[in-house]
C-alpha cells in the first residue's frame, strides 16, 4: 500500500475510534441517558457475558444457522439460475425486468404469506432470506458471466468441451470476481432477511431475542446482540473483500 | 421508435407478468382457498377496500412517514454526497464506511432507532431514512468525481462563474448517476418504512399486514401486499426508464 493509502487508513480509524470515544463520553456523562444506550465499553463487555454464559447459544447458533442455509441456498441456486438463463436469450429477455425491479420490491411484506403457507417456523424466513439474496447473486454473476471474452470461448469450442466444462472450466472460474460481489451481497441479505423476520414473528432467534429484550427494556441483551450481529456480518464481508482482491490482483487487474 | 420496436421492447416484461399471474395461479391451486387468493380474487378485493375510510387512513399514514423518510434521504444523501465527493481526503476517508454501513443488516438497528425516537411516526421516517440516504450518498460520491475534467475546464475557458457552471456543466454532468443513486433509494427507503411499520406501529400499510396475520385474514393480507408490490415495481420501473434515458443521453 502506498504511503498516502496509510495515512488516509489510519485516518479512518482515527475518525470511527473518535466517534465510539464520543458515544462513551455521552453514554457516560448522562447525555445520552443509559435507558436509550449503555456506554460502548459496557456493550462489549455484556456481550462478552452472554457468549460466556450460554444461555442466548441456542438464539444465536438457531440465528446463523438459518442465515447459512439460506446463503448457501441462495449462492447455488443463483449461479446454477445465472448459468441457465445466460444460455436461454428468450428467458434473459423475460426475467431482465424482474432484475432490474426486484430490490424495489419489499420481499419482507411475503412474509405474512410465507408463514401461512409454511407455519411459524424455520422455513419462511429461511425462504424470505433466500428470495432476498438469490436474485443478488443472479445478477452479478450474469454480469460476469457476460464479459467472457471471445476468445476463451473459441478455446473451449476447439478443445471440444461440453456446455458443463465450458460452465466449470472457463466461464464460471472467469466470472468469479463478479460473482463474489454477489456472494457478498447475499451474505447481507441472507442476515436481512433472517432477523428481519424474526423481528416480525418468530419463536426464537437473535432477532426474537433482540425484540423481546427491547419490549423488557433489557438493553444489557440487547445491545450486545446487535452488536454481535453487525460483528459476524462485517467480519463475513471483509473476508471475501480481501479474497476478491487477492483474486483480482492474480489477475493484473487491480 | 416503430411499431415492431415498440413491440420488441415490450415483450419481455409482458411475458413477465403472464408468467408471474400463472405461477400464482398455479401456486394457489397447490396451497389452496386456506392459503392465497388468486389473482382475480386479490384484485376483486383490493377494489373493495377503496371506497373504505380505515384502509385510506392507513395508506395516508404510510404514504406521509414514507414521502417525509424520502425527503430526508435525498437532502442529507445529496449533502454528504456532494461534500465527499468534491473533497478528496474526506471522501477517501469516508467512502468505505458509508459502504460498510450499505452492507450491514440494519434491521437489526431497528430497536435503537426505536428507543432513541419513540414508538410512532418519528421512528417510521428515521428508519426509512437510514435505508435510503447510503445509495443516494454513494452514488453522488460518484458522480462528482467521475465529472471528466475537460468539461470544468472548458467552463472556465468560457469564463462561466460559480453559480453557472454549478448548473450548466456539473449538474448535468453529474445528473445521471445521481439519479441511479435516487432510484436506489427510493427502493431501500419504501423497504425501510414498511419494515418500521411492520415491527412495532400503530397505523400504516405495514400495521395492517401485521394485524391481519394475527386474524388470520387472508384476503387483507394478499390484497396489501399485492397493492405494495404493484406500487414499488409500476414507480422504480418509471424510474428505470427515466434512468436509462438520462444515461443514454450522454
């Protein structure tokens, strides 16, 4: 990294340590008082206590959990969809509308249905999530699988692949960057779409906990939980921030 | 545009919604009378509820905590925008966190926002806000910097001053990729006020959904939604159109 991309990281951490300094301060001189938000020190070091105690194991482990099913749901039903329909000129023709719209559309407002159709359970928001991310991932990866140059393809063609080689030997591995932005995507929204759910209606979870603690005014759970949840998705996105680079740069392109 | 064009360029999206109306049909055939409507029921109903004053009050409510959250998210969007945009070091500085901040969950803020507003109207509007600002912002970073500079240049060749050449080279410049980041938010800030109203409201489109859950009252819930979906997919289509015909202009 250059000397100038050093300084301008270290500026950023200075301005985020600063803010969570000022919330400290105003948590702790009364600004802010401790019914509307704990000190950040506090948050850290309740959250600590919970994961220690375990008694919230259950809400958080039922939480990720959904929220992997449907990542994972999403990412391969979106690539396998992206494949078939980057084949299928008709089909592309009819869904690129129903792309361009889709995050326009409140998918949580299917919730209501969703629980009717399936009950209250794990399902509905697993498929709530799923429907949240999957489009995300269809996109991109039809992106890149659209900036496929030529002649890869002419390779392929010469060295007799089938349709399936072609997909998992070149274009696939190709479009991999683009598809990452979508993988990333649908991390997001797969979290979304889980605890947004679970806010609404649900029996258990982080999102349940989170709401059942705001209505006790527990903010000693509350915060902490949130908190962990920004963590995990962050810490999700910055991983594959980085492998998309490392990615890119074995490239040349960046 | 001639009239086979024309046709081309509508043939997709109505073979979108043929297909779209199929599936539900088909959907409603598998799950049945307990579960959905069809589509010609859910429109049936759907005309049934606008001659009724308490569904109009619900919409009004909406329609206000919306119009105010989108309001708020397109003038700070555009303020922080234009301000990291046009200066370099904040902008580097503060760029990466605003999309940090675009890929968090923030449902999960929702409870905060909740406590530092209060349960009603304010809270609503906060929320929606938090949900549209970030795209708008991101996009106008953007297209500030993305102003190639040949074009400011040639304003001062011209001996344009300020206010001139803010509107006749850096707004129409910048315009078309603002107006992506405003289409965005458009989206994010309707999907962040009906969540609000769907969590903890009295009153609202997103209430309605709520309480008719708990009734168990399947044609409210489809009709609500159905009304919602129309409303998002007929607007950011309009807005699509307007966008790409921004872009292609330039």
């Amino acid at each position: 990294m250059t000397r100038t991309g050093n300084r301008i990281a270290l500026l950023r951490i200075a301005v985020l340590a600063a803010a969570v300094g000022l919330l400290e301060v105003l948590c702790r001189t009364g600004v802010i008082d401790n019914f509307t938000m704990p000190p950040p020190s506090r948050i850290v070091r309740d959250l600590a206590a919970i994961l220690a105690s375990g008694t919230l194991m259950p809400a958080i482990l039922k939480t990720l959990g959904n929220a992997a099913t449907a990542f994972v749901l999403a990412v391969s039903v979106g690539v396998t969809a992206a494949v078939l329909i980057h084949a299928f000129r008709g089909l592309r023709e009819a869904l690129d509308p129903l792309f361009a719209t889709y995050y326009a559309i409140p998918v949580l407002a299917f919730y209501p249905l969703l629980i009717i159709l399936f009950g209250l359970g794990d399902v509905p928001q697993i498929v709530i999530a799923f429907m949240l991310g999957v489009v995300a991932v269809i996109v991109n990866t039809l992106n890149g699988l659209d900036r496929v140059p030529r002649v890869l393809l002419k390779t392929a063609r010469i060295h007799r692949m089938t349709p399936l080689e072609i997909a998992s030997r070149v274009t696939l591995p190709y479009a991999v960057p683009h598809v990452l932005t979508g993988v990333r995507l649908a991390i997001a929204y797969s979290l979304i779409g889980i605890v947004g759910s679970e806010f609404i209606m649900s029996k258990g979870g982080m999102g349940f906990e989170i709401a059942f603690a705001y209505m006790s005014f527990d903010n000693a759970t509350m915060y902490p939980l949130i908190l962990l949840i920004l963590v995990v998705s962050i810490t999700a996105n910055l991983l594959l921030a980085a492998w998309e680079r490392t990615l890119l740069a074995r490239r040349g392109l960046r | 545009m001639s009239g086979a064009a024309a046709a081309r360029r509508w043939r997709g999206p109505a073979a979108l919604i043929v297909g779209l109306l199929v599936l539900w049909q088909l959907l409603y055939l598998l799950a049945g009378e307990v579960a959905l409507r069809t589509p010609a029921q859910t429109v049936a109903y759907t005309l049934s509820l606008v001659p009724q004053d308490a569904f109009w009050t619900h919409v009004e409510e909406s329609a206000t905590a919306f119009g105010a959250a989108l309001a708020i998210a397109v003038a700070s969007g555009l303020a922080i925008g234009l301000l990291l945009g046009f200066h370099r070091l904040s902008g580097d500085v503060g760029e990466p966190m605003l999309v940090a901040v675009y890929s968090i969950p923030k449902v999960t803020l929702y409870p905060i926002v909740l406590l530092a507003f209060g349960l009603g109207m304010p809270a609503k509007i906060a929320f929606g806000a938090i949900h549209g600002f970030v795209p708008i912002a991101l996009f106008t970073i953007n297209a500030v910097r993305n102003i190639r500079p040949i074009l400011v240049k040639t304003g001062r060749v011209l001996r344009l001053g300020p206010i001139e050449t803010a509107t006749r080279i850096l707004l129409p410049a910048a315009l078309p990729e603002i107006f992506t980041g405003l289409r965005i938010g458009f989206a994010l800030t309707l999907i962040g006020t009906l969540l609000g109203e769907m969590f903890a409201s009295q009153r609202g489109l997103g209430y309605m959904l709520m309480n008719a859950i708990g009734l168990h009252n399947v044609d409210v819930i489809m009709s609500v939604t159905f009304l919602l979906i129309v409303f998002a997919a007929v607007v950011s289509s309009i807005l699509l159109r307007i966008d790409r015909a921004l872009h292609r202009r330039f």
